[in-house]
C-alpha cells in the first residue's frame, strides 16, 4: 500500500466481527503509529460470509483499490 498523503506509512487492520449472528471481518487502513488517515472518507469496510472466491472480489481488496487511486490522484497533483 502507498503512503498517506502526509508522509507517514500506513497499513491495513482487521478484527473480526458478529453482526446479526453472522460472522465476518472488518478491515481499515490506519497510520503506522495507530492514528486516522487524513484523507476523509470511508477508509473501513466489512464482510459477511460467505466471503467471495476470488480475492479481487473482496471488500478489503476494494478499499486497498480506492486508497491506491486516491494516492495516484494525490501523485498528479503534486
């Protein structure tokens, strides 16, 4: 994954979850140092089983895409 856009290193969390007596995961992208990202938005997601085949399909897959085109978009504006 691409750095912050204000310089610090990020990764991608995870914890399970229980929602209406099903299982699944939550993920969330966070600073190394265990704070919010600064960009806004919705940098969480969740799933629910029965988790998709194919790992493209899956929701932390879909958020680690929108971070690294937010940070391509960041890179063209510089």
């Amino acid at each position: 994954m691409t750095s912050c856009p204000c310089g610090l290193d990020v990764r991608l969390r995870a914890a399970r979850v229980r929602l209406d007596r099903r299982n699944g995961v939550m993920h969330w992208i966070e600073h190394r140092d265990g704070s919010k990202v600064c960009p806004s938005g919705p940098w969480s997601s969740v799933a629910l089983k029965p988790y998709p085949k194919f790992q493209e399909e899956r929701e932390y897959a879909k958020l680690c895409r929108r971070w690294d085109a937010l940070a391509r978009l960041d890179e063209v504006g510089k």
